[in-house]
C-alpha cells in the first residue's frame, strides 16, 4: 500500500462547495512537492465547525485506488 501526507486547512465557508457538490474534486501539495487530487467526499468525516484542519494521509493502492484517508495531526 502506498500513501501520501499532507495538510489541509479549509475553512467552513470554503467547504460549503464541497458539501453543495459545487467542487467534486480536492487538491493538496503533499509533503513531497506533488499535486494530490482526491474526491471531496473524502473529506465529509473530517469536517468540524470551523471547517477541516490538519496533517492527513492518503492511502491507495497498487492500482492507485482509494484506500483510506486519517487525520494524523495538527497544522503546524
């Protein structure tokens, strides 16, 4: 299996176009410089009041198909 990390920091506001299905996809830069683009139903568990915030890992698998995602941390 393979993964990658990364920080999100989404405000409540920015996510509302996630949640109107206005945004299908989500962009992160992950630790390593690349550009990650994931479905932005991933990010429904993680939502909190003030939005989603936090150090996450993406995991897929050998095929590149989605695995899991975990909140492991916070921002910086």
């Amino acid at each position: 299996m393979r993964e990658i990390r990364f920080f999100l920091d989404i405000s409540a506001q920015d996510y509302i176009r996630y949640y109107q299905g206005k945004a299908r996809f989500a962009w992160a830069l992950s630790h390593d410089g690349r550009r990650i683009q994931f479905p932005a139903e991933r990010l429904r568990p993680f939502v909190r009041h003030d939005g989603i915030h936090g150090e996450f890992v993406l995991r897929f698998d050998e095929r590149n198909k989605f695995v899991d995602m975990q909140r492991i941390g916070d921002l910086p």
